[in-house]
C-alpha cells in the first residue's frame, strides 16, 4: 500500500511540474516531447522532489537546448571529428548502458571555438541517449587524458563536460573515468572535487595499472604494451647465471646489513662473482651463491632468513628472558621440533602488503575494479562505420543514405595501441 501511495505522489509530482512549466510559455512539440514523465521525474530526483525548482531548471534546460540547436545536430557537421574519433559511443556495458569515449586532444582548442566542443559533446551525448534501451537511463564516459601536457587545459575540457551533464543532463552519468591524466592533474581534482556535483562519479585511473591484464596480454595487437617488455636477446651472455637468478636480470647482494638497499639489480653476468662477503672478519653468510635465503631485502626478511644457521641457537637462547620451567621427566628430540617461523616475503614485493588490512579497500583499488568492466571498450580500436550505424535520422546525416557498396572502413591512426 505504501508503494502505491509514493507512486501516486511521484505522478502528482510530474503533473504539477507539468503545469507550472507550461503555465510560463507554452511548450512545442518537440519540447513536449522532450519533457517526458523519464525526464520530469530525473529533475525531480536531482532537485529533492522540489516542484519550483525542478521547474526552474527544466525551463533553463529547454532555453539552453533551443539556442544552442540541439534537434538540429547532424553527423555531417563534425566529419572531421568522426574521422579521428574524437568522441564516439563504443558499445554498451552488460547492464546495456551506453559506454563514451572521449579523446579529444590538447590542441584541440585551439582551433576550435568552445561553443563547437560543446555541440560535438552533445552530439555524442544523443547518440548515447538514443542507443539506450527502454529501461537504462545512464551512461558511461571514459575521458582518455593521455593527449594533454597541460594539467589545466584537460580540467577545463573536463569541468565543461561535468558541468553540462549535470545542469541539463541530470541522472544521466553512472560512472566517469579519468584516464592517464597529467601530472599535476591530482592536486587539482582534489581542490576542485568538492565543489562539483558529479565528483562522487568521476574516478581517475591509470592504464599502466591493466599492462599485465590476462584477458588483454595480446601484444600483437598492441605494440605499444609490446614495446614495454623486456627483451632478454638485447642483453649478449654465454656464461651460466646462478640458479635464483632471473632469466630477465640478475641482482646482487649488498655486503653491509646495516645499508638501505641491501640489494640492487644489474642486467651484466654475475656467474662468476660471489653474492656474499669475502672479507675474513665477515663471518655471517660467507661466500655464498644467490639462495632462497640472502637472494632477498634483509629489511623485510624472516629473522629465520638474516640470522645464519650457526649462531641460531645462540640467539634464540639469549634473545628471551629466562623463565622457571618445570623438571624434565623424558627426553625430547630438539631436531624434531618445527619452530615458528615468520612467512618469508617474495622477492621485490612491496611491504605495504604485509600492513593492508582485508576490511579496508582503497578508493584507488575501488577505481581498479570498477574500471576493469570497461577496459575491453577503451583498447578497443575506432571503427568510424560501426560508430556511425548507431546514429538514428536525423543525428546520421547525410552519410546514412549512401549505399553500403560505397562505405569503407576507416581505422583511426590516433590512436595510441
């Protein structure tokens, strides 16, 4: 019963926005069409249930539509655009949500006007719309930053963006993700986010973070995490290398326990040198080959691993304070006993691990995971023939009425795969 009565007051709602509206200035057709019982109860949501103000920024939302010429964008105003896939709608996501792509580049505004950014984001934006199913009301946008130098030039493409979704877009953007983004662009996210309404929805994420994806190692396809790896033909070795070495590179230990990087990597042949001290007052691991046991960071070793065998039980002995024990009655073999030992770290791991508590995740980590879903969309190459097909008339233009005989298929050479 309740559910029906908080139904009938969201229709009470849209109806007397409805009126108000109207009320004002009369509506038109397309305007009327545009104002929907979807798109009155977005506002609705947005302005709290609040009938005057949902009113007032829908009527700014309609005057904004009119002067900038929405019902009149056609693909044959931005061929220039398509064909560099600058902006593009590149599939839907598994909840069927329209997933944008936007790459626009730093000199793009320099020579174009901020008035043509703004249609061309807007063109996107009802492309995306018109692709939507009959139940999916939001979208997804991905902002590929790895164009810019300048830290503030990509802010002011990106508040610009956020600042139209939010005022004449609103309950429209899921999820927005900054990728690759300049340097300095951290510090000033951080003093910009808190006053935006879309910031809880934008996360910023790196790419380098998804180079070692499983589900996109094709390296084939994409030279450029090709040319990342190492190549171990570049490196001339005949001599064999120790057995804990790494077929990519070999390291060595440092000979002083109490030095800040007790190890240091090397890409030269080590198989004739010795890992361990040499020195004759040194006595501690003596001239050793790399093991499983001194080929690691003293700093984060087991104390198991830094203490060498011999002087074990002299340590353990004197390292406890004594206490009264009771009489032994029987014997007891001390080899057999399996002392505790502190689990052994691996080799290069970062000790920020060992200190991560499992009830607390990090909103880098939860940036990650919720980017993984549309990583397949952001490696995927532009096609400017598929992207076109999802455009409906008017949006299409005059290119949806050539024969398909006459197409071609063009893949953006922009891209950075």
């Amino acid at each position: 019963m309740g559910k029906k009565d908080q139904n009938q007051k969201d229709k009470e709602r849209v109806q007397a926005v409805l009126e108000l509206l109207k009320k004002q200035a009369p509506l038109s057709v397309k305007q009327e069409k545009f104002c929907n019982n979807a798109c009155v109860e977005r506002f609705l949501r947005v302005k709290g249930d609040n009938v005057k103000k949902t009113v007032k920024q829908l009527r700014n939302c309609l005057a904004w539509r009119e002067s900038l010429g929405t019902d009149h964008l056609i693909a044959d105003e931005f061929s220039a655009e398509l064909a560099e896939g600058l902006a593009y709608v590149a599939g839907h996501d598994d909840e069927s949500r329209p997933v944008m792509i936007f790459r626009i580049k730093q000199d793009y505004q320099k020579f174009h006007s901020q008035k043509l950014f703004t249609r061309l984001l807007v063109f996107t934006l009802e492309v995306a719309i018109q692709t939507m199913a009959k139940n999916v009301e939001q979208f997804i946008i991905l902002f590929d930053a790895s164009f810019f130098r300048s830290a503030s030039a990509f802010m002011n493409i990106l508040l610009a963006t956020l600042k139209i979704m939010a005022e004449y877009y609103p309950g429209r953007l899921h999820r927005a993700f900054v990728i690759d983004p300049p340097s300095l662009f951290s510090y000033l996210w951080k003093g910009v986010k808190p006053f935006l309404e879309l910031s809880p929805s934008t996360m910023v994420v790196s790419s380098l973070d998804f180079e070692e994806s499983l589900e996109f190692n094709n390296f084939k396809s994409y030279p450029r995490a090709s040319s990342l790896r190492f190549d171990a033909s570049s490196v001339p070795s005949t001599a064999k290398i120790g057995a804990c070495s790494s077929s990519r590179f070999s390291f060595t230990v440092s000979h002083h326990f109490d030095s800040l990087k007790p190890w240091y990597l090397t890409l030269t042949d080590t198989s004739a040198s010795k890992v361990g001290p040499t020195a004759p007052s040194s006595t501690l691991l003596g001239p050793a080959l790399i093991s499983p046991l001194n080929a690691r960071s003293f700093s984060f070793a087991s104390p198991a691993a830094r203490t060498p065998p011999d002087t074990f039980g002299a340590v353990k002995k004197g390292f406890f304070p004594s206490t009264p024990m009771p009489q032994k009655t029987q014997k007891f073999d001390l080899s057999s006993i399996n002392h505790p030992r502190t689990p052994k770290p691996s080799f290069l791991q970062s000790p920020a691990l060992f200190f991560r508590k499992d009830c607390h995740v990090s909103r880098a980590d939860k940036c990650r995971e919720s980017f993984v879903p549309y990583l397949k969309f952001y490696r995927r190459p532009y096609d400017e023939m598929t992207y076109r097909s999802k455009m409906r008339p008017p949006l299409g233009g005059l290119i949806s009425i050539v024969s398909p005989h006459l197409r071609r298929r063009h893949m953006s050479v922009s891209q950075r795969f």
